[in-house]
C-alpha cells in the first residue's frame, strides 16, 4: 500500500514538473512575442513617416539608372531627374529635382516616401512644388502663388571629363507642396531618429523624349542636358515582414548594387530607420523561432521521460 503511494506521489510530480515547465513556454515565448509585436508596430509608424522605399541612390548617370534597372531582386522603383540645387541669398541649399525621371514619368516616388502633393504638379520651368523643409527655409510657408528668387546650381563633369559649374539666377512661382501622408502618424511611445535632413523642390525639369505620361514641349531646359543626373528610390523584393533572411541583409543588399552600379557611398541614402527596425524584427522572430524549438525538444524529452516512467511502473506491479 506504500509502495503504490509512492509510486502515485511519484507520479504527481512528474505531472507537475511537466505542467509547469509548459506553463513557463507559454510565459516566456507570451513576453518574447509581445516584445515582437511591439516592434511590428514601430516598424508600420516609421514606414508611415518616412515611406516603405529601402534605398534611394542620388546623383547618378544614365548608365547607372540602367543598371540598377537590370537588378532583378526589385520589388518598386522610381526616379527623378536631379538638377542640382537652388541657393538662397542667405546660404540656405535646396536640392531641386524634376517631375520626371528616364523613360517614364514619375508615378511611384511620392508614394514611398509616404508623401502627397498638395496643389498641382510644376508644368512649366517657371513653376516650383517645395517639401516642408523647403518651404520653410525658403520662408514659404503655406502660401500657393508666392513667387522666390534663387540661384540655381549645379556642379558636373562633361563629355571631355571637364569639371565644369551651372550657374543662374532664376524666379519660380510655388504651385504646390510636398506633405506627409500621415500628419499624426507617430506614437507617443514609439521613438524615431531623423534620417538625414533634407530639403527637396521639384520643378518640370529637362525632359527627354523617352518619357511615357509627360507631354515634353522643346526648348524647357533648366541645365544643359549633359548635367542632369538621376536619383532613384526602390524597395527589394523581402517576402515576408519578418523573414530573417531578406530583412537582416537589407543594408548589405544596398550596398551590392550600389557596388555593382559602381556607386559611391556618398550618393547611397538609405531608409536607415525603417531598415534597422525590420532587421530587428528578422532577428527576434528568428531567435523566438530558436527558443521555442529548445523549449520543444525539453518538453518532448520530459513527455519521454513520464512516459517511460508509466510504463516501468505498471511493470513493477
């Protein structure tokens, strides 16, 4: 009658040891998730406020654009005509693009930078659309129809691989601005560091005859045609948002196609915030992944365990 006590009591603790240790898997993988889902969460504020895009290349050539075009590990891409910069009598710098990119107008740019055009669209070299940063440098404001007075610059090297410098005063009429999709889109206990600060304007732009979307009328040159360059934003092909093997290799994607592209770092602006964050997210989920397989493979030992022990016991009897 004490041996079956026993061997009951026995049996009790093996059931115990075994419902606490899954009682803890639920506690562990619970906190792990939770943490997990916070950084989702982040993750979707920073994509509101500095857009979905990984990479955005700025300032390069023809032949460049075309060889990123040839990249088949991208998922989006657009690009704009880089026209260099408007100076102000103060020294304030305003990088100056166009409303169209090489072969197609520009459709995609805004949208993944999580940005909307407010006004209209620059139809004309005369006519000028300004970031919020721009527009508050520029002492804009809100005010559609304020006419600014600027330098327009820009440094390139032409066909004989003289450095040479574009210069000239010009005056555009502001039809538009540039906003944030989501005004309030940040949560108050989620924390974003800026990614570089910039300030963008947007006119017509060059144009060339390639271009699909654009009605190009001749002789609207803002800079020689041998000065234009381009900036192009993209977004890689990742699958899924928490796939540890796309996401944590994101910035070393950047700089391979940079590199293939022949690219130097200093014109490579990555979405850094919303790239850091989603690797963080691969490589929670992947440890999460690791830990829940180790905590398995304990519990299965100690199910081996109890029943190995159940059946011994009803030999003994």
């Amino acid at each position: 009658m004490k041996n079956t006590n026993l061997k009951k009591l026995t049996k009790n603790k093996m059931l115990m040891v075994f419902i606490f240790a899954l009682i803890a898997v639920v506690l562990i993988l619970g906190v792990d998730a939770v943490k997990i889902s916070k950084s989702k969460t982040e993750a979707n504020e920073i994509q509101k406020s500095y857009g979905s895009y990984h990479t955005e290349y700025v300032g390069i050539t023809e032949e460049q654009i075309q060889s990123i075009f040839k990249e088949k590990d991208i998922e989006r891409i657009d690009n704009v005509q880089n026209l260099g910069e408007i100076n102000t009598n103060n020294g304030s710098k305003v990088e100056l693009k166009s409303f169209e990119g090489r072969y197609y107008a520009t459709t995609q740019y805004f949208a993944m930078k999580s940005q909307k055009l407010v006004g209209k669209q620059a139809r004309n070299n005369n006519e000028i659309v300004l970031d919020e940063e721009a527009a508050k440098i520029l002492g804009v404001g809100d005010e559609l129809g304020k006419e600014i007075n600027v330098t327009l610059e820009k440094e390139y090297t032409d066909k004989n691989g003289e450095k040479k410098t574009f210069k000239e005063n010009k005056k555009f009429k502001v039809v538009g601005f540039v906003k944030k999709r989501y005004e309030d889109n940040i949560k108050d206990d989620v924390k974003i560091e800026s990614n570089i600060n910039r300030r963008i304007a947007y006119t017509y732009g060059n144009g060339n005859e390639n271009v699909q979307g654009l009605i190009w009328n001749k002789g609207q040159e803002l800079i020689p045609d041998e000065a234009v360059t381009y900036d192009v934003i993209l977004r890689f092909k990742t699958g899924k948002e928490n796939h540890v093997g796309s996401n944590v290799n994101l910035e070393k994607k950047v700089e391979q196609v940079g590199a293939r592209s022949k690219i130097g770092k200093d014109k490579i602006y990555p979405n850094s915030n919303y790239i850091n964050k989603l690797s963080k997210i691969s490589i929670d989920s992947e440890k999460l992944c690791n830990k829940g397989k180790i905590i398995i493979v304990i519990l299965a030992i100690l199910a081996v365990v109890e029943i190995i022990y159940a059946v011994y016991t009803r030999k003994k009897r």
